[in-house]
C-alpha cells in the first residue's frame, strides 16, 4: 500500500479500496460514540441548560447540512477522492479544537466544522463505493460503510468503559475526560486521510470529467477481466450520452424527480425513527427512564453496541440475496416493536429488563435494515449524469432531520407534557409512529434495485413513472 501512495495509483482491489473510503464512516461513528460517551461530561463541566446541551450535540448536524451541500459540487469538481481528503482534514482541525474550547461558543464552532466534514463523508463515501463495486455485490461493499460506523461508535465506549473501571473519577470526567475523548478523534482523521492517496479516482467520474483512458485503467483495475471492463466501460459511456442535458434539469426528467422523492423520504426517515437520539443520548436514557446510574449506564451501551455491530453483519450478508425492501419492511417492524416496548414500559412505570430489551429489539433492526440499506439505496438509485447533484440534496436533508433530532430531543425529553403527561415516554411514541408511516411508504412506493447496475436505474425509473 505504501508503494501504491508513493507511485501516485492504487493497486488494491474492490475490498481494499472500499475499506478504506468506508473509514469515513468509522470516523462518523467514532464521533457519535464521543459524543453519546462525554456530552453528559461536558454538559455539567459547562453547566448547560437542556436547549444548550441539544444545540451542543446537534450543531454538528447543521454543519453536515452545509457539508453535503457543498459536497455535491465538490464531488464533480475536485473528484469524490478530494471531497474524502478534505473532509478527513476537516476532522483533523475540529479534533484538535473541539477538545480545548474554553466555551459552549468555542465547542459549537469547532463541531460545526467536523459537521461540515461529515457532510462531505456521508454524501461522497456510499456514492464513491457504490461507483467501484460490481452491480452483483454492490450492496454488500455499500454495507460496509455502516459497518465502519458502528465499529467507530463502538469503541469510545469500550475505552469510557476501561476508565470507569479504573482510577478515573466522575469528577476527572467532567473535568478533563472528555477532552481527552474529543482529543482522540485526531488519530483516526490523519490515517483516514493518508490512506485515501492510495485510491484511485472513481471510473464514473473520470468519464465525466471526460478522462477516458484514465477511466478504462481503473476499470480494468477493478473488474474481472479485460472483457467485463470494456462492457462496462460501453455502458458508462452510453449513460452519458443518451442524455445531454445539465444535472438541474435532467433531476426532475425521465422519472427521476420520483426517485430524488424516495431518497429525501428515505434519508429522513432514517433519521426521523430516532436512531440518532437513542444512540447519542443512550446514557441519558438508560440513567433516567431505566434506572441505571451515569456510570452503570455504561454497561447496557456497550450491549447496544454489540447488538448493533451483529445485526449490522446480518444486512451484509443477505442485502444482495433478500433484497433492499424485504429488510426495509422487516427491520422497520422491528423497530416499530422495539420502541412501542421501551415507550408502554416507561409509560407505565415498569422499566427494567423489558425496557432495555425494547431498545436493543430496536437497535438491532435498525442495524440490518434502516443503517445500511438506506445508505445502499441512496448510493444507487440515481443515474450517472445527476448522481453527485441527487446524492448532494438527499443527504443534506437527512443530516438537516438529524440535527433537528439531536438538538431537539433533551428539550422535549425534558419537557412538563412529556413528563407529567407521558411520564418520560413521548418521545418514543412519536418515534414508534414515524416507524409505521415508513413501513407504509416503504410498502407503497419503494422498488426493488438489487441487481441492477447503475446505469440501468435511469429505465427502472422510466418504468416506475408508467405505473
């Protein structure tokens, strides 16, 4: 690998080249799992109110809005390679400054930034993986995206966990343990970022940007044998010219406004179903809906994070054989389930084992359905000419429902209706509600997309708009 950087190419394979885009998403989960294992620290070091706490967390997902929109253009005009570097160096810069704030200001601004990283991340990686896998195991490289994340959110955990059990008081949490947390998002940036000059550019790109010889290099690099890559090749080369009409325009043509519709629906009810909240705020939860102490809260994360991670290999193994909306349908319910248990418990008053089985049930069919199939569909279902441009909105809307979840949640968790009125469990109401409506939509509207190659998504669209 090293020789591969130095020469200026790669010579890695579909599998190397795809773990390493998919450390994007391990540093997105390693945030998350920062964040979920210190934001109880920094909110008393600070001694945030509820809305500041939610603007503390949340803020990052404004920057990710900004990130993926910017991704789009980005991603066309440096190359979805350069987007990657730029947001590895972006993590750099809010690793480093996030962990010295002095401020609730100085911490926002500095998370701001990483959210302008991960913006950039999650719009370019599935996007970059999706345009170098072949059609036949493309959902199972997209995967491995989501499964980077929930390795990356896995870990803070594991180390928070190791200092509990040590010398490290509550006290030295508040004071100075989450800097260190923050701090240690440095490392895993700069391996990110010099790992990505070991990649090649995608082949799609290339043609786009009208580099042909570039282009069949690669393919010949990442395909089978010299026939597969020239059949490829044609293909590509025929998306491009079948339609020569800007990316603005051709978005709402030939169907695809539909499709840009599925994926803005999809991206938010990723969010919107309340993964993000019961992740970061998981401590919370497990403090004061189930009972457990700040620092016994521990112990059940570190199981979410194992039910998360097993689950996560289920979608890996079976999202090219079942296909994409069989787990949507399935996972979904199951998450309607997980979070209809955890809320009646908490309603009534009954919390325990049976409340934390509610949010494991829920975190675990996220994990093989509503994680990594979202991002597989969106990876995929738009065509060559408008990918970047399709990719750019529906991401940036999902990352706008994120921070809208993040920041929002303390407030409404906090607040006297769900107190008095739901006894802590409105939230998970709602989320559970949100589920149901995604089954329906996924049920109604959704189609079908494994095995088809990316340049036969423009005529499943076509088909879809004659229905």
């Amino acid at each position: 690998m090293i020789k591969a950087i130095a020469a200026g190419r790669s010579q890695l394979s579909v599998l190397q080249i795809t773990i390493i885009a998919a450390l994007g998403g391990l540093l997105l989960g390693y945030d998350a799992g920062v964040i979920a294992s210190s934001q109880m620290y920094f909110t008393e070091y600070f001694d945030l109110t509820p809305a500041q706490q939610g603007w503390a967390v949340g803020c990052a997902g404004f920057g990710c809005f900004l990130g993926a929109m910017s991704a789009g253009y980005l991603s066309m005009a440096i190359s979805r390679k350069y987007t990657l570097v730029l947001a590895a160096s972006l993590f750099a810069v809010s690793a480093l400054g996030s962990g010295t704030a002095d401020s609730l200001s100085e911490l926002v601004v500095y998370r701001i930034i990483f959210g302008l990283g991960i913006g950039m991340v999650a719009m370019a990686a599935p996007m970059y993986i999706a345009e170098i896998a072949p059609s036949e195991i493309r959902g199972r490289m997209v995967t491995y995206y989501q499964l980077a994340m929930v390795v990356g959110f896995i870990v803070p955990f594991v180390v928070s966990y190791l200092m509990t059990v040590g010398d490290s008081s509550h006290l030295d949490r508040v004071n100075w343990g989450w800097r260190l947390m923050l701090w240690s998002e440095l490392a895993p940036a700069v391996v990110f970022m010099c790992l990505l000059f070991a990649i090649p550019h995608s082949p799609r790109w290339l043609m786009l940007r009208g580099r042909e010889q570039q282009a069949q290099a690669v393919l010949a690099q990442l395909t089978a044998s010299p026939q597969e890559a020239k059949s490829e090749y044609e293909d590509i080369a025929k998306s491009l010219t079948e339609i020569a009409v800007p990316a603005r325009r051709l978005l709402f043509k030939q169907g695809l406004g539909f499709a840009l519709f599925l994926g803005i629906m999809l991206a938010v009810f990723q969010q919107a179903t309340g993964i993000v909240a019961i992740l970061i705020y998981s401590a919370e939860i497990f403090s004061q809906a189930l009972g457990y102490g700040p620092e016994e809260a521990l112990k059940p994360q570190l199981w979410v994070g194992a039910v998360n991670l097993i689950f996560t290999f289920v979608a890996i193994y079976t999202v090219d054989s079942w296909g994409r909306k069989p787990l949507l349908m399935l996972g979904t319910l199951g998450m309607f389930l997980g979070l209809a248990t955890l809320g009646v418990t908490v309603y009534t008053q009954q919390m325990g084992a049976l409340s934390l089985l509610g949010v494991l049930l829920f975190v675990g069919s996220f994990a093989m359905s509503m994680g990594p199939v979202v991002w597989v569909m969106l990876a995929e279902i738009f065509p060559n000419n408008v990918r970047s441009l399709a990719m750019s909105i529906v991401v940036s809307a999902q990352c706008l429902v994120s921070a809208l979840v993040t920041s929002g949640f303390p407030s409404l968790n906090k607040s006297s209706i769900n107190v008095v009125n739901f006894n802590g469990a409105l939230p998970y109401f709602i989320f559970a509600g949100l589920c149901l409506v995604a089954i329906l939509f996924v049920w109604r509207l959704v189609p079908e997309t494994k095995g088809k190659t990316l340049e036969e998504m423009g005529q499943l669209w076509k088909s879809q708009r004659k229905v």
